[in-house]
C-alpha cells in the first residue's frame, strides 16, 4: 500500500503500519517503514524506537542506519548519531552501498563540525 507523504496520510500510514504490527507481523522493512513514517511526522522518539528494532533484525539494512542517525541528530544527541553514523558507513561500505557511504559521510562531517565549535 502506497501513501502520499501529506500529515493525514502520514498518520495513516503510520496507524496502518502499527495495526500490521500489532497483528504479530514483524519484519525489518515494517520497522523501517514505520521508524520512517515516524520521522517524517516529526516523531523522533518512535522512529528511534522501531529503526533500532529495523537494525535489530537486520544489521545490514544501511537506510535504517541512516534514517536512525538522522532522528537521533535532530534529538541532538550528537554522540549516540556519530556512533550509528560509523557503524552505518561500515555496513554500506562493506555491502558496496557507495550512495549511502556518502550521505552518511556528509552526517559524520556535520557532527565533527559541530563538536570542533563547541
């Protein structure tokens, strides 16, 4: 099922999503898909929730990673973001998952930016 990312369909996903959950389907793209709804919806505690159980389940999945240290970045917590950061290169580096390598290197570097300043 595809929804269109506006606020209300966001929330619907996300009900949907948990209705899934809730009916003992569990899976590292559920988690992913609802650590994701969460985060677009602002939600960062729900979507570190459910991206930890996405990594949990399938420590290769580098989006998750990725997304994850995003929401913990937007929570400022700078350390706990740099760590999923490093751990989520390693793991796009060593799957040959060069786009997502980059994209988090840009993360790293915003982060130890943020720390020399401070």
């Amino acid at each position: 099922m595809r929804f269109p990312d506006s606020e209300i369909n966001v929330m619907a996903k996300t009900e949907y999503l948990e209705k899934l959950l809730a009916s003992g389907t569990d899976s590292s793209l559920l988690r992913f898909g609802l650590g994701s709804a969460y985060f677009t919806a602002g939600n960062n505690d729900k979507a570190v929730e459910h991206l930890r159980c996405c990594i949990a389940q399938d420590d290769n999945y580098t989006a998750a990673f990725k997304l994850l240290g995003k929401a913990l970045y937007r929570q400022q917590q700078w350390h706990a973001a740099a760590e999923v950061f490093k751990r989520g290169c390693c793991r796009a580096a060593q799957n040959g998952d060069k786009q997502a390598e980059k994209e988090i290197r840009v993360f790293i570097e915003k982060i130890r930016r943020r720390q020399t300043k401070a």
